[in-house]
C-alpha cells in the first residue's frame, strides 16, 4: 500500500511499524474522551460524507485519534507532516496499513521531500483543508495569485503542469480551512487583512479551549520534556530564558519554575512584560539575558528573536531550543555564517564554535517538543482536536455563509467542550438558578 507519494497512495518510511503505532495510537486514545464522543456522534450522523480532506499536522498518536475521527464522519482524509522531525514514523505506517488513510510523513525528510508531501495532499483536491502554520493555505494562496515563483520546486513544478481552469478549480474547490497553531493564524489575518484570502477558515487556535490548555500546560510540559529527552541537562538551579510571555510562554516559564530554574523572561508586549514581573519573573532586554542564561527557548511566533549578537554574549556551553512552529525564531543562518559547526554530540544536539566558545543548538532550531519529544500530553490533544473536528464540520455545514475571512469556532461549541471534557475528568459545576439568569439579563436592580 506504501508507494512513493506522486503515486499519491501513501509516503511512509516502513509499513512494518503499524503494530506499534497501533498500539501507542490506543494508548492515547484512553485519554482522548472527548474526541472519542464526538467519533461516535460521527460515526452515526456522517457530516463530511463526500467531502475529502487535506491535513497538514504533525503526524503524532494525537492526530491519528483526529484523522480516524474525520474519516469516521465520512471524510477521505491525506495527511502530510507539518514539521520534518515531528512524524512519528509508527503512527504513520499504523494509519496506512489498519485505515487505508493517505499518509505523507517521513520523520527527518528532507526539504524537497517535505514540500513533494504537500504537493501530494494539494493533489488530493481537498474540499476542506486543516493547516498547524497555514502551508496548505499558502500554497493555495499563491496558485490563486499566480505567484508560483514563490512556491517551493516539488508544488511549483506540479501547478506548472496544470491548465488555468485546473488551478482555479483547485483553489475554488477548497470550502474552506481551519487552523491550528498561533504562527498559522498570524499568517491567515495578514491574507485576510490584505483582501487576498480565498474561503473562510477557522482559527482553531483562537479557540478558549484549545489556547488556554494546549499552549499552556502542553507546551509548558512538552517543550521541557523535549530539552530533557534531548540533553539530560539538570534543571533545578539553572538559569533559563523565556523569549515571549504568550500563552506558550506562560506555560513554559510555569513549568521551567517549578522544576527549580532560575527564569527570566524576554518581551516586546508592555503588556505581557508587565504580566511576567508581577508573576514573579525577572524581565529583561535579550541583550541582557544572553550573558547570563544557560538554556534559551523562543516561543513567540517571529523571526531572529536571537541573533548572532546575543550568541556571542552567551556562556560557553549556552543551550539553545525553539518551540515556536517555524525555525526562524534562531538565526541559524547568521550562525552558520558566524560560527563553526554544526558537530553532532547528541541526538538533536549540535555543537557550534563561535568565539571560542561552545554553543548547543537543540532540533536544528525546530519544535523541540515534536522533534525530541512527543509533543503535547493526549489529554490535552483531546480539546484541541475536538475543536478541529467540530471546525471541519461546520465548514461544511455552513461555508456558504461565512465570509473570506477568519472566524473563531461558535463559542457554543467552545463551551460543550469545556463541558464534555470535565464531565469526563468527573467534575460537576453549578448551574445558574432561574433567579440569577433574570439578575444577570436585567438591568434594573441597582445596589
């Protein structure tokens, strides 16, 4: 069933795998209740029968327990990997071989095979797209705009051989997308801001459920798991530097403290600098922090959050990790112009000589949590993925009345995840009472 993905079967490294990618899949789905509801509700009620969805996600046990969930609502699912290290190769071979979902994802592939993997769910022709940093969505955008010079060669090379009515058809088939990650919602309200987007899509991302939880207490957890798994470094005593107090920041900078680090905390937001020195954390310029931090993780969403300049401030020895979606936030380019290296010394670990001294640059500056870990806990994965299935249904139900534009998930829906997801945990919460829902609609009653 594994071909080459022109082939457009499947692309996985060795189908031979599927037993354990079986068996971790399963694993996490014990703590994916809610997801699992609304698979049931699926399987009964079929909402994306016909449709064919594209996927662009990290290829982890998560997203698996997502894409069986879509194709039990009838959708005909691809997936391709939205990171080259974040694929976990099992899971891959376990959604071939026991779902016969396409799947293109090779963990550790290269930059021609990654884009050859979006060109092979582009070519699907999706009706929906699902996007964690909008590569999908991009794509289309410039085949729409007929800015193919700037596609990457695999996806250029194939729309080169399209008619003009087959590019069309492709971009106007899309109903419309939605969106996982902070990084792809930025891009899509730029598309939006600048009148060039083409169908409405949902900013998962913006949903309460998925913010507050997911980039909070999973990247909190998973971006330390990844640097632990990745250099055994001890935490407990050691200087870290947070650049960005967002919601991954946040919940990272909890988790740093916790564990007995020293944090420190860098910000361009007056407002979310302010936040972090009244949570306790010392707030500095990055020029500052760079003399004195031993582990340095960017989490922010933009590009060269730590340049060459700050490199050459740090200590010998100085770890340096990204867990933002692109590896731009370190400017590695800068790095390899300025330094020697890259030494592999362990997995995911390089040494850079830089002013004689050591630098260690974790996961080639991707998401350290996807690249030496296994991202986020699958209990958290549960709210963020029930909102990406009910974010697809909706676009299907209700595409012709949404506007080119980016819509947050009903907050209706928002809240009955909430409401499945601690019915499940076994917590019960209290009611308005007839007497409280009239107080709270009126306005008469004063002191």
């Amino acid at each position: 069933m594994t071909t080459t993905a022109a082939s457009a079967t499947s692309d996985i490294k060795d189908p031979k795998l599927a037993a354990e990618g079986r068996r971790r899949t399963e694993w996490a789905e014990r703590s994916m209740p809610v997801l699992r509801l609304i698979r049931e509700r699926f399987s009964r009620e079929r909402p994306l029968a016909g449709r064919r969805l594209s996927a662009c996600l990290h290829v982890t046990t998560e997203t698996a327990n997502l894409a069986v969930t879509l194709q039990a609502g009838g959708a005909d699912v691809a997936l391709c990997g939205s990171n080259p290290l974040s694929t976990q190769d099992d899971v891959a071979a376990h959604l071939v071989k026991d779902h016969g979902i396409k799947v293109f994802a090779i963990k550790g592939e290269d930059h021609t095979t990654y884009y050859e993997h979006i060109r092979a769910a582009l070519a699907h022709r999706p009706d929906v797209t699902m996007d964690d940093g909008a590569d999908l969505v991009g794509a289309l955008h410039m085949i729409a705009l007929n800015r193919l010079d700037d596609l990457a060669p695999p996806v250029r090379q194939w729309v080169e051989g399209l008619s003009g009515a087959e590019r069309r058809a492709l971009v106007g088939g899309v109903a419309g997308s939605t969106e996982e990650t902070t990084t792809g919602v930025i891009r899509l309200k730029a598309m939006a801001r600048d009148g060039v987007l083409q169908f409405p899509v949902i900013a998962v991302n913006d949903s309460d459920t998925k913010h507050l939880f997911d980039n909070r207490y999973g990247t909190g957890q998973s971006t330390l798991d990844g640097i632990l798994r990745a250099t055994n470094v001890l935490v407990a005593g050691s200087t870290i530097v947070v650049a960005g107090y967002g919601w991954c920041g946040r919940g990272f900078a909890l988790r740093a403290r916790g564990a007995g680090a020293n944090v420190l905390v860098t910000e361009i937001d007056p407002l979310k600098a302010l936040e972090a020195q009244m949570e306790g954390y010392r707030v500095v310029p990055m020029a500052e922090a760079a003399r004195v931090g031993d582990v340095f993780v960017t989490l922010t969403g933009n590009v060269h959050v730590i340049r060459v300049e700050h490199m050459r401030a740090m200590k010998d020895g100085a770890i340096l990790a990204n867990s933002g979606h692109f590896n731009v936030e370190i400017d590695l380019d800068g790095l390899k112009r300025a330094a020697q290296g890259p030494t592999p010394v362990r997995e995911f670990v390089d040494e850079w000589r830089l002013d004689g001294k050591r630098l260690f640059v974790l996961a080639d500056g991707r998401l350290i949590n996807l690249a030496a870990a296994e991202g986020h806990p699958a209990s958290v994965m549960d709210m963020s993925f029930a909102n990406q299935a009910l974010a697809a249904e909706h676009v299907v139900r209700h595409a012709s009345d949404l506007g080119k534009d980016v819509h947050r998930i009903p907050r209706e829906l928002d809240a009955d995840i909430a409401r499945l997801k601690l019915a499940a945990m076994g917590v019960a919460i209290d009611t308005l009472t007839p007497e409280q829902q009239k107080y709270l609609a009126s306005w008469e009653m004063g002191t």
